[in-house]
C-alpha cells in the first residue's frame, strides 16, 4: 500500500488532475445542457435514493460538489479498467455503473468526454499506472483510491463504513459452502466490493486446480453478484470485482467480460428495475448473503422511503417486534440495518441458505436489536448460528466509534442456544485487520456463547455465557442492612400524625414495595429518634423535641416489651441497623427479602411536607453507602445489568435468604476508579434515574407490566457496556485485571 501512495496523491482530491477536471466541469455545467440534464437526474435519484444527505454540508452548493466529484471517481476508475483491458487483452462490456439496469438514462463516459476528452487526461492516467501492479492491488487499493476522491462526511452520511478485508474474510468463511462450482453469492449492499472480492477469492482457492482459466471466470461470474444503490460505489466495485479475477484473467484466453455488479435498489424501495445479465433477465435467488448493510437511521431517510418501508416489509416481515413504535420502524433513531437483511433474506435467500453480516455489537440487547432476536423472517425461522464479537476493537478505524460484529445466519433452522461466539480482544500490540490471517496474528481470540438473559424469552437480551461468571468475585464495600425498629406501629406514621410532632426525627423511609430499578416508587413516613444505634440523647431530645419525646414516652410499654438482644443498650426507644452510613449522601439499595433484583440510588426526597431530607432504607433492605455520587451510580448500573442480574439468579435460586449481603457479597463489586468506561456506566444509571420518575404515574403493578422504551436504550447500552468491561478486564483494578486466552 505504501508504495501506490503516491499514485492517490497525484489522483486524489488535493491532486493537480482532479482539479483541472472538477474545475472543468463545473465550468461546462453552466454551458452544456448534457451535463446540467445529467445532473438533474442524478440528483433526483440521489435525493430518492438516499433522502437529503446534503442538507447541513457546509458548501455553497454541495450537491453540485457531491456530483462532480462521482463524475472525477468514475472517470478515474474508467481509466483504470481501459489500462487493464489494453495490458491483459479482454474487454470489459459493461464497464458504466448504469449498464444491466434503467437506473439512469445517461452514460458517464460521454460525460466525461463533455468535460475534457479523452487525450492528455487517459495519458496521464497510463503514466501512473505503469506504477501499479494491478494483479497485485486488492481491497486496499481501491480504499486508498475512493477515500483519496469521496469525502469521508459523504461515506458517513450515506452510511458507507469500509469494512476491512479481515472482516470481510471471517464473514465469507463462516458460511456454510458445499459445492463453490454452483452455490450463489449476493452482496445487495456492495459498497465499494470488498465482501464480492472476498468470495471471489475463496472461489478461486477451491477451484483454481480443478478447472481451466476461463471457465472458472465463467463461474464466478455467473454465482457472484452485487447490488449497490450508489453509482459511485457500482463503479467501484466493478474494479474491485475485475482486479480480483486479474490473476485468473493473466493465465486464460478471455477475451470478453461482464461483471455482475448492478445498479438498484436491491429492497425494490426507491425502485425495482429489471436486472439483465448475459443476454437476458437474472433471477437473483441465492444461496448466500454477505455484507455490511447501510447503517442509515430510520430519521434520515426521505418520507417516502419510510412510507415504501411501511407499505413493502413492516407488516409482512413484522419489523416491528417492540411495542411503542407503530409509526417508526426503529426505537431512539434506530439504524435500518437489521430490517434490511430480513428484507434481503425474504426476497433473495434461497431455503437452507445463510448469510454473514457485518452489524452493530449492540442489537443483542435492547429494544433496537429486537428484530434479529426473534430470529424469525415472517414465520420462517432465521437462526443466528455464530458470531465474531469485535468488542471494544475499530476495524472501522479509530474514527468510527461504533462497536461492530459479524453475524451468520442460517435460513430454515430452528434457533438454539448457546450461540457460537468468537471474542476478539487487543492482544498487547497493534492490531491488523487486513487479511483474517493478520486478525489471527495480531489479536487474542477467546471462545464462548451467547445465552437470553430470560431463559423463557429468546427476545430478551442475550449475554455471554462466561460473562456471567465473570461477574462473580469480590464485593469492596460495605453492605449495610437498614433500620429495625421492632415496633413498627410506633415508629411508622401516618401524615396526620405529623402536627403532633416535630419533624427533626422523621423521614422518607423505604419499604420494599418502594423500590423499581432506577427509581423509587414513593415512601412512608417513619419516626427515627437517634442518629446512630445505642445513642443516648434521651436529654436533647426531651429538651429540642418534647413533642416526639412525649410521643414515645407514651408507648414505652410498647417499646421495652421489644424481644430483640440488640435493642437493649441505649435508651428506651433505641433502633439498630443505624449509623454514619445510614446519612451517606448516596445509598444503592435492594429488598433482601425474595429474589427480585431491583437496584437503584437514594439520596433525599423533597417530600410534601417534611420538605428535603435524606431517604432512610428499612428494614427489609439493604444498601451500600458513598459520598460519591458517581460511585454511587456505577455500583447500581453494575448491579442492575443483564450480566449481574444474571449471576444474582444463579446464587439466589432456591435459596431461602433472598438477597441477601452473602448473595451480593459474592458479586464483582471494585472501588471505583475514574475511567472513560466507569464513568459512562455511571452517567447511563443516572439518566435511567431521570426516565423512571417519568412513568411512576400508574399503581406499581400497572408500571411492572409496561414496557419502558426510552429506558430500554439506556439498559441496553448499560448492558453492552458492564459486559464488555468484564470480557475485556477494563473492570478489574490493573493489579488483578483478568486475561483473556489467546489461540
């Protein structure tokens, strides 16, 4: 790659060639009415196509930009693919993006002939590629080449992700081929080729011995295609698909060659137009699907391709397995890859047949990644057979923060559970992604398995099956138990008690039908006389509170009568389960009593008429107590996630104590240490803590039956989040961080 640089250089975007030809064109554009036709049409195809990814681009007219800079990347690749006709003696038949389809009414080559003929231009472009070993250039080639014209705000805005060969490869290996001669690939979201180039190659490698130069061309062109919506990446991929046959077409005597890469709309959304290939009609019923689907959000899209959504897939392949959202086809802006590959899956994939997709790590958890965890196409059963977990690795680059992983698919087959998982973790130095080989090398790679957090439920989110294990250890902190009193009908108050006592002493107090995960569901009132067990103020309290003093002189008899060993020291009305931490500024708390694991954070309450005081766990809690505000929340967003919440059902389950302090003492939980991960956890637990108030509108039972989106998202990411720090050791203090094998 290192030695083609300069090649981009002299034909990339700060290049000398693309600025004499964009200045050219965008001079003739204001006289040729070819040119300004072709624009108008490309345009309204664009904005069809894709909605308007121009809006908000900083440029005086951006689609004007967008548009010259496709007719430069086209020109240049056209001139790679007539050097390589003239160098290895074939001729390519359908070398424009907008052959094989009536996509477009115009060519680009007479295009390119308006804007600056054909002489010193194609000369330059022969003088730089007798630089260029073409039959050795591959994927990275062509990144260098689409990257150096089209402006990475573009790629992102119509959901282009490069994805590395290395990706590319383990998707492509991890389908299930029986016979590479016949069996049929489709890429229907081709990019710029890399997933086409990949099959071609492994086609190459099982066929190359057994069959001659030519007819292994004939096969791999007659069972590998590809669909792309972009003219731009059509042409692309075009060059990537003949530079990939280039070693076949070196040793064989081909003279004619068409490449089956298409120009539509592989969903039949914006458009649905007849493909030709080799003389008549192609019937795009494959065995194998491969890609990585458009990440585009449902909100970016025109209204009418939402409104083809709705009226083509939504009802037909039920895209909607979550309540709520009738009128999108996503939850929180959701991207459209899944409903493009059950939409992909409905109209090419043949029964028994698999696909490989690139896609968000994420859809295992949460409302967004619903869909693909019915692992249902309408009623046709699409189980997810393996998957490569990339965890916190970028092989989108540093850029690209979005965490990715690649699923198979098997088609026709009944899902089971644990699903197949490769994790893959830094191994300490720089990773490579590309070739699968490099992943191998550079990358620690560890076994394991997806599982429903709800063992009823495969929708529900699903987590690693070593995760939950890893979530077991050691508890750095205190559990407390909260107050007993032994005397509730003393102690507990009703508001019109409260004109009979001074308030000093009474607080918010919890009892276990109070707490929800990230929420309180109101409180009582209870009257708590000292400030830690065994206190003695009987004195200041007689003197400040002779209300609340009299109060409970009056239920002496009562309060001595109390059975419990602890309550005989201190005075008459003493409690226990009470101290400094009892006044912490934040408590995590949870019901010790029966094995429903519902965790949240308490700090004060503005009650109606106490005002703002500090909440008081009872005596059916538990909690742990911080100062910290942040570790407060991180603790709860640990506790409250998939992985924990999994672990706490494995150590509680048939036991008789409930959740206990040993049950939760056998659970992971670190001082927290400030990093960019514990520190996203706690933020996530504080906006749960904001979307709960929100519906605690309804009886407890009414808001335990419905289904919270907004607060899905949130537990979503939290889960994503405590299980990548346990896969990946990031929880763990760096003295006992855990490592991963690697093979």
């Amino acid at each position: 790659m290192a030695g083609q640089r300069p090649v981009f250089d002299r034909w990339g975007r700060d290049s000398r060639l693309y600025d004499r030809y964009t200045s050219s064109a965008v001079d003739r554009l204001s006289s040729s009415e070819e040119l300004r036709e072709a624009r108008t049409e490309w345009e309204r195809f664009f904005v069809n196509s894709h909605g308007d990814v121009f809006d908000g681009i900083d440029a005086d007219d951006p689609r004007e930009d967008l548009f010259v800079d496709a007719l430069y990347y086209d020109f240049v690749v056209d001139r790679i693919v007539r050097f390589a006709e003239r160098r290895f003696g074939f001729r390519v038949v359908n070398r424009e993006a907008t052959d094989n389809t009536d996509a477009l009414s115009f060519d680009f080559r007479s295009l390119h002939e308006a804007v600056v003929g054909a002489g010193d231009a194609e000369r330059t472009a022969d003088d730089l590629l007798e630089t260029v070993d073409l039959a050795d250039a591959g994927s990275e080639f062509l990144r260098g080449l689409y990257e150096s014209v089209v402006s990475r705000e573009i790629r992102l805005r119509l959901g282009e992700y490069y994805t590395p060969r290395g990706v590319a490869e383990l998707a492509v290996g991890e389908l299930d081929v029986g016979d590479y001669e016949s069996e049929t690939f489709l890429d229907p979201g081709c990019g710029s080729g890399v997933f086409l180039t990949a099959c071609i190659d492994a086609k190459r490698r099982a066929l190359e011995d057994d069959l001659a130069p030519e007819t292994l061309v004939d096969v791999v062109t007659d069972t590998v295609y590809g669909i792309d919506l972009n003219p731009v990446a059509v042409k692309s991929a075009k060059l990537g698909y003949l530079l990939a046959l280039l070693p076949v077409l070196e040793s064989g005597d081909v003279d004619r060659l068409e490449l089956p890469v298409f120009l539509t709309d592989s969903l039949g959304l914006t458009r649905d137009d007849e493909i030709r290939f080799d003389g008549g009609p192609l019937d795009l019923t494959v065995d194998h699907l491969v890609g990585n689907p458009p990440w585009i959000t449902w909100g970016n899209l025109s209204e009418s391709v939402r409104d083809a959504w709705r009226e083509q897939y939504v009802e037909r392949l039920d895209l909607l397995p979550h309540r709520g959202v009738e009128a999108r086809l996503g939850h929180a802006n959701d991207d459209v890859s899944v409903p493009f590959v059950w939409a992909c899956v409905h109209r090419y994939l043949d029964e028994g047949g698999d696909a490989s997709f690139v896609l968000k790590r994420g859809i295992t958890k949460g409302p967004a990644g619903r869909l693909l965890r019915t692992q249902r196409v309408d009623s046709r059963p699409i189980a997810v057979r393996h998957v490569h977990d990339f965890n916190g690795l970028r092989p989108f680059g540093d850029d690209v923060s979005v965490r990715s992983a690649v699923y198979t698919l098997r088609a026709d087959r009944e899902p089971e559970f644990p699903i197949a998982v490769d994790s893959w973790t830094r191994a300490g130095g720089e990773p490579s992604f590309s070739t699968a080989e490099s992943m191998r090398e550079s990358l620690a790679r560890e076994e394991t398995g997806l599982l429903p957090v709800e063992a009823a439920d495969p929708t529900s989110s699903w987590i690693r099956e070593d995760a939950e294990n890893r979530a077991l250890g050691e508890c750095e902190h205190d559990i407390r138990h909260g107050v007993k009193d032994d005397a509730k009908d003393v102690y507990s108050l009703d508001r019109g008690r409260l004109d009979e006592l001074e308030h000093d002493h009474v607080y918010p107090y919890l009892r276990s039908k109070h707490v929800v995960k990230y929420g309180l569901f109101g409180h009582d009132l209870h009257l708590v006389p000292i400030g830690k067990a065994h206190e003695d103020n009987e004195s200041e309290l007689k003197s400040a509170c002779p209300d609340t003093y009299e109060y409970l002189e009056s239920n002496r008899g009562a309060l001595e009568d109390r059975s419990s060993s602890w309550l005989e020291q201190g005075t008459f009305y003493n409690v226990f389960g009470l101290g400094e931490y009892t006044w912490s500024d934040y408590k995590v708390v949870w019901c010790r009593l029966g094995f429903k694991p519902h965790f949240a954070v308490v700090s004060t309450v503005d009650d109606e008429d106490l005002g703002e005081k500090t909440v008081v766990p009872g005596d059916h809690f538990m909690f742990v107590s911080t100062d910290d505000e942040y570790e407060a929340h991180f603790l709860c967003g640990l506790l409250n996630s998939a992985v924990y919440q999994k672990s706490i059902e494995g150590i509680a389950s048939g036991g008789k104590s409930g959740l206990s302090k040993t049950v939760i003492g056998e659970l992971e939980l670190p001082e927290y240490r400030e990093t960019e991960e514990s520190r996203r956890l706690a933020e996530l637990s504080k906006e749960a803590h904001e979307i709960v108030p929100r519906y605690t509108d309804v009886s407890k039972r009414r808001y335990n039956e419905r289904t919270v989106e907004e607060l899905e998202v949130v537990q979503a990411e939290i889960d994503e989040l405590v299980e990548g720090m346990l896969s990946e050791g990031s929880l763990f203090p760096a003295s006992g961080r855990r490592t991963l094998t690697s093979y």
